[in-house]
C-alpha cells in the first residue's frame, strides 16, 4: 500500500457562493498544500434545481481526524496485546480484529 500524507492536517472554508449554501472544504497538510476536498453541493452545474447536498463539514473534520485515529488505534491494539501491562485490558476479539482491519485498511502499522 502507498504511504500517506503524513498529519496533522487542518480544514480551510471556502468562500461560499451565492447558490452554495454548504460550503466547499480543503485539507491542508503541514505544508499548506491542498490534499483532499469535501464539497457541499454536488451536481450545482449540471442539475440548478435539483442539489445533492453533501455533509462536507463533517466528511472534512473526519479526514482531518484521520491521523490521529489511526494512532490512537495503533496505541489502543499495542496496549490489548501486551500482557506484561498490569490490571485487565477489556477488549474482546472482535474489537481487537476490529483496530486491525481499521489500522491496516488505513495503512498502519500492527
């Protein structure tokens, strides 16, 4: 699997237009450079009268989460397997299976 764009990443509005109610979004990585969009209204030009909203706010706030999910997962799965950590770690076998597939599904190291 290819690397990803290393985070913290960090969201910039757009400007909204007179038909964009919702709003576009761009991921920044640490560098400013444009790494993904969310749009909020899909089709504007093709259909005027019939908009496809989209939750383009909170599809960015979670690509924007990414990183740091993905290591929180990775520290979550660590800790569920190391038995030498005192006092019980409470994850059954489908939660663990569940961080794997999460980490490894994102590129993450198990």
């Amino acid at each position: 699997m290819p690397e990803h764009t290393n985070g913290p990443f960090t969201i910039l509005a757009s400007v909204a237009k007179e038909w964009d109610r919702c709003g576009d979004y761009a991921i920044l990585d640490t560098d400013g450079n444009i790494i993904a969009e969310t749009f909020g209204i899909v089709g504007a030009e093709m259909f005027p009268i019939k908009y496809i909203h989209r939750p383009a706010k909170a599809n960015a706030l979670l690509f924007a989460a990414a990183p740091r999910l993905l290591e929180a997962c990775e520290a979550i799965y660590r800790v569920a397997l190391d038995c030498s950590l005192p006092g019980p770690v409470h994850l059954s076998i489908a939660e663990r299976n569940l961080l794997a597939r999460a980490i490894t599904e994102a590129g993450g190291d198990l």
